[in-house]
C-alpha cells in the first residue's frame, strides 16, 4: 500500500471470527478497534472481554502517511500490527 503522504482512512467490520489488517512499516497510525465480545490486539497491545475498546496511534516517517483503521468485530478478535520493514 502506498500511501505517498496521504491520509486514509480504512473502515471494516466483521460479524463474527477475526479482522486482521498489516500495516506498512513507515507509515502513522490511528487506529480505533472494537470488539463486542472477544479481544482486540493493536500493535501489541490487547484489551479482552466483553466490549473491549484499543485506541493507538503511533507516527510514522515523515512523508509515508498516515492509515486510519476503525475496525470492528461482533465475536471474536481484531488484530492489527505492522509488516517488517
């Protein structure tokens, strides 16, 4: 993906099992994942149970860009990390 200074914005759901997103390695993130029942591990950070809730945002390269996620799962996982570099 390349994001050549940009910022966009990515939205995703998914009723049930797992949303997984791998993110460029030089890019900004924000990122807003829920999960209505399960867990949601953002850059190795994870939140678990019922409505857990993970807000991260990391900077990236100058001039990469930036990736905004809003990801959410009824049941099950959302996990976001970063490809290696």
């Amino acid at each position: 993906l390349e994001l050549s200074g940009r910022a966009v914005t990515v939205v995703a759901s998914v009723g049930a099992g797992q949303l997984r997103v791998v993110a460029p390695p030089d890019v900004g993130l924000r990122v807003d994942a829920r999960a209505t029942l399960g867990a949601v591990d953002v850059l190795d950070r994870t939140w678990e149970g019922i409505g857990p809730k993970g807000r991260v945002v990391e900077a990236g390269r100058e001039g990469a860009g930036r990736l905004v996620l809003r990801l959410r799962v009824g049941v099950g996982q959302v996990e976001v990390r970063r490809a290696p570099a």
